[in-house]
C-alpha cells in the first residue's frame, strides 16, 4: 500500500488556487543553513509562506499559517482521502494517526500512552476540566489573565458540581519568579485541589515560571493543569520539564499545523481520574485513548502534523525561540522612547515570547488598532481586558525588519 509520504510526492493539485506557486522543500532551506549566512537562511524560511500583499500580518497569535511544503501535503492527504472515502477511513486512519501521534510524542517529550491528538487547546483543556473527579466544595485556583474558555468552563463546573474558583491577580511585571509563585501559593487552603497555569499569556506574552508553581502546588499536593497553546512549538522545551499534571496546546498555533489539531497530555498515573468528554465504555479507565472518541473529523488534518513537525525540526526549536524575541525585541527599541507608548508585558527575554502589547497615549485599543490597519495596512488586535488594555503585536518568522521598520513608523506618527 502507498505510503503517506510516497502518495505526497506524487500527488497532484491541479485545479488549487496554489497550485502555480513556487513550492520549496526542505532541502533547499538546509542548503543555507550556515553561521555567514543567517539572514539568507530566515529569506529562506520567509519564502516558505504565502502571505496576502494586501497588509501586514502582525496579528500571529490567533494561528499561524502553514508553511506551503505542509499546505501542499494538507491538500494532497485530502484529495487521497477523498478518493478512498470509506476505505482509508475503515483500514487506515488509526495506524497512521498512531505514526504521528509517535511523532507527536517524541516531539513533547512524553510517551504515546500520555497524548491524544485533539481539535485545540480548549477541547484539550476542557476535556481536563470538566471530566477532573472534584467534590462539592473543592477549590480551583486560576487567574485574570487566563484564557476565557477555560475560566468559563470552570465556572460551569462550579454551577454543575458546586466547586469553588479562586481568581487571583496575576502581576504583569513581576520583579522575580517568587513572585510570580507566591501568588498562587498564597491563595491555596486545605480544599484547593488543582491551579490552571497559562504557560504564556496569550494578551501580553508573559512567560509563568511554571515549574515552580508546579513543584510548590504538589508540596501541597494540588495538580496543576497548563495552558500552553502558545508556548508550545514557540518555547523550547519538552512537557516533563514543566512538571505539570496536564498540558493542552493547539498545534495550529506555533507548530503551523493545519487549522483544528491541538493536543492533550495526561500523566500516565493521572488519566484515571479524568472523565472522558464523549461517551467511551471502549477502553479502560486508566487507557489515554478513552479521549480520543469525538466521532468522524478530517484525518488529513492530523497527517499534516507530520510534514510541521519536519519544518519545525529543520529550523530547531532553539533557534526558533531565538528568532521570534529577536524580532519582538528589534520593534521594542523601536518604540520604547516614544512619547505615551506604554508597554503591557514584562521586558526581559527570560520571561518573553513573540508576543508583545502595547497602549499609546490618547488611544483606546480598537481606535489604535484600527488606525493602524487603515492608515498603514498593518493588522494587529485589540486586547480589552480589565487588567490588559492595549493592542497585541505578533510577529511571526515569516516578518521581516523591513515590515517591523514600518510598524515602528506606524507607532511614531500616531
């Protein structure tokens, strides 16, 4: 039977909106891969994504487009489903989802029998949430710069089972890790059972010393849930450095994965307390599968992950991180000495990520964004929070300076 890769190196898109693209592939990214020649290698990297000449995109936290060779092998896996409908559906598509979830594994850090391929990070994190066995009474803490979906599934869980959530404030720029800590350690009582983490906010970008939190919430023993859509792919690291209990995060995010593949990582010893969120008498209690029923869903989706973990591999998790506050950092000289420019985020690169925020003097954050989308043709969203006003900034490796010069231009003559 044909491969996966084999059917990709011969598939054929005619007929696609693409398809008279320049495609790459990665070897020819690998062939500038030298120390004298970095900026050729990131020319390269650029090459690599279509982007509309319309605006810039500095809007990336949202979801990251797919590199063209991942795109290319998205629509070829679709057309060969299409044409074994039933067949591939009924002999194939749970071998080959376990080959990249093996993939997927090796990536994170983790073994295959703690990771399901999920949708995003909130059918991940959700699943955790709403199936963890709480008590009437026991406490959540988390804080107010999660992410909504998970505080709000928290909040059905506290109206369904009568559980508590504790909100804590969160500092934006804190002076030390201990800080950061000491906020959540002090809002723990005997009842406190689990802490949502966000791993890297997704409004400001601020970086959570997680593996503390997570060593001071188990000396009391309190699990510890990690939102890391952002950090994932973006940071480098593997899962086990955290030291959380579980982790979701959205592929399509900062792996570049087609749009809907997220995934949920449950320590091994953990799964047997969680519920799964569909209905699965199928596999046992304490079996990492019993979360992967959500009936029929695209397979060439969870291929594609595939050809982004290649992509991703072949720039390197380091040198990406790298790359990504570089860029972060050549826009925040930019503007850090012009009038009314207030920053959102901490400063430094320990706890920095691509994504920065920003607030200008006289401008609320939509007036802002939209001036910068109507008067420079840069896009980038506004952030309405009540601890977080500001407009978010997201370069992605794709950016150039060239269009960081302008933005920087943009924020001068506002």
């Amino acid at each position: 039977m044909t491969s996966r890769r084999a059917f990709i190196q011969k598939a054929t898109i005619a007929g696609s909106s693409i398809a008279a693209l320049n495609f790459w592939n990665i070897s020819e990214l690998k062939a500038v891969d030298h120390p004298s020649s970095q900026e050729d290698f990131w020319y390269q990297v650029r090459k690599s994504f279509y982007q509309s000449p319309q605006f810039i995109n500095l809007e990336n936290g949202y979801f990251s487009p797919q590199p063209l060779e991942t795109l290319r092998a998205f629509q070829g896996y679709q057309k060969m489903v299409n044409e074994q409908p039933s067949f591939y559906m009924r002999t194939r598509q749970y071998e080959e989802r376990f080959l990249v979830k093996k993939q997927l594994a090796e990536l994170a850090g983790v073994s295959v029998d703690e990771l399901v391929i999920t949708r995003n990070t909130t059918e991940s994190l959700d699943t955790v949430i709403l199936g963890l066995k709480l008590e009437k009474g026991d406490e959540a803490i988390m804080t107010d710069q999660d992410y909504l979906s998970m505080v709000e599934a928290f909040r059905q869980k506290a109206k369904r089972e009568g559980t508590v959530n504790k909100m804590i404030t969160l500092p934006k720029w804190p002076k030390s890790d201990e800080e950061v800590v000491k906020a959540y350690e002090n809002a723990i009582t005997k009842k406190t059972k689990v802490i949502l983490v966000t791993h890297l906010i997704n409004i400001t970008g601020q970086v959570l010393p997680v593996r503390k939190i997570c060593d001071m919430a188990h000396s009391y023993g309190v699990e510890v849930i990690c939102d890391s859509a952002h950090a994932f792919a973006q940071l480098d690291f593997k899962i086990p450095d955290l030291g959380c209990d579980y982790l979701g995060t959205s592929l399509h995010k900062w792996l570049c994965t087609p749009i809907g593949a997220g995934l949920l990582y449950v320590k091994k010893e953990k799964i047997h307390r969680v519920w799964p969120l569909f209905g699965d008498d199928s596999f046992a209690e304490d079996d990492i599968q019993k979360f992967e029923h959500i009936g029929t869903h695209p397979p060439y989706t969870n291929l594609a992950i595939s050809n982004a973990i290649d992509f991703h591999l072949t720039i390197g998790a380091q040198r990406k991180e790298k790359r990504l506050k570089e860029l972060r950092n050549y826009w925040i000289d930019g503007v850090k000495d012009i009038k009314g420019v207030t920053f959102n985020m901490p400063l430094e690169d320990s706890r920095a990520s691509a994504i920065g925020n920003i607030s200008k003097e006289g401008y609320e954050p939509k007036d802002l964004a939209t001036y910068f989308y109507e008067k420079h043709r840069i896009f980038t969203v506004s952030i309405f929070r009540e601890n977080v006003k500001g407009v978010r900034v997201t370069p992605h490796l794709y950016t150039s300076f060239r269009e960081l010069d302008q933005f920087i231009d943009a924020v001068k003559k506002a």
